[in-house]
C-alpha cells in the first residue's frame, strides 16, 4: 500500500460503506488494500531501464555565444510557448519548451 492508495482508500471509503453495507464494505476494502500492495503478484510487462540525466540548453544562433533564457512569461496557446532572450545580444526568440531543461537518455553502458 502506498501513500496514493491509502489516500485513495480514505476518499473512496465512506462512499462504499453507504453503498454497499457493513459486511461488504469489509471485502471490498480488503480488495482494494490488496490492488495497491507492491507485493502481491508481479507486472512482467513492466521494463525497467537505467537512465542518465543531461542538460539541453539552447544557444544563441546570432551572436554564437550566449544562451536563451526564459523571460518567467508564458503564452498560453495550444501548446504553450516561453518566450526567451540571449543572456549576451538580448535576441528574443520565442520556444515551445523552456531552456535550460533536464531530459532523461538512456545511459550508456
Ligand atoms: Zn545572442
């Protein structure tokens, strides 16, 4: 049981006990206490890969020196956009994912 189903558990349980009944409820509890313990049976579908973190920063393609960085303003269209500046020439440019970012790759071996 983790944080999440104990939660989930506490919000879900008044409703089953007026649906469903004392003795019920009991079972019922029981089954879902059961779907979130990280013990019982284990997903063969799930893979597990080692990952490494890595900096994506974008540099300024005018003066070749500075970086982009977000002004803190956010455009909200579909998708958002991040409107940035260079830290050197000031060129505005205009991104739909914010720099400097983490992505996660898979790590090398
Ligand atoms: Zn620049």
């Amino acid at each position: 049981m983790n944080h999440l189903g104990l939660a989930l558990l506490h919000l879900v349980s008044p409703f089953i006990k007026v649906a469903a009944g004392p003795i019920l409820t009991k079972r019922i509890k029981h089954e879902i206490w059961e779907s979130f313990d990280p013990t019982v049976g284990v997903d063969m579908a799930i893979e597990k890969t080692p990952l490494q973190a890595v900096r994506a920063d974008r540099r300024c393609d005018q003066c070749a020196e500075g970086y982009f960085r977000p002004t803190g303003v956010v455009l909200a269209s579909c998708p958002a956009q991040y409107p940035h500046r260079c830290s050197i020439c000031d060129r505005a440019q205009t991104f739909t994912e914010r720099y400097p970012h983490v992505v996660y790759e898979d790590a090398k071996a």
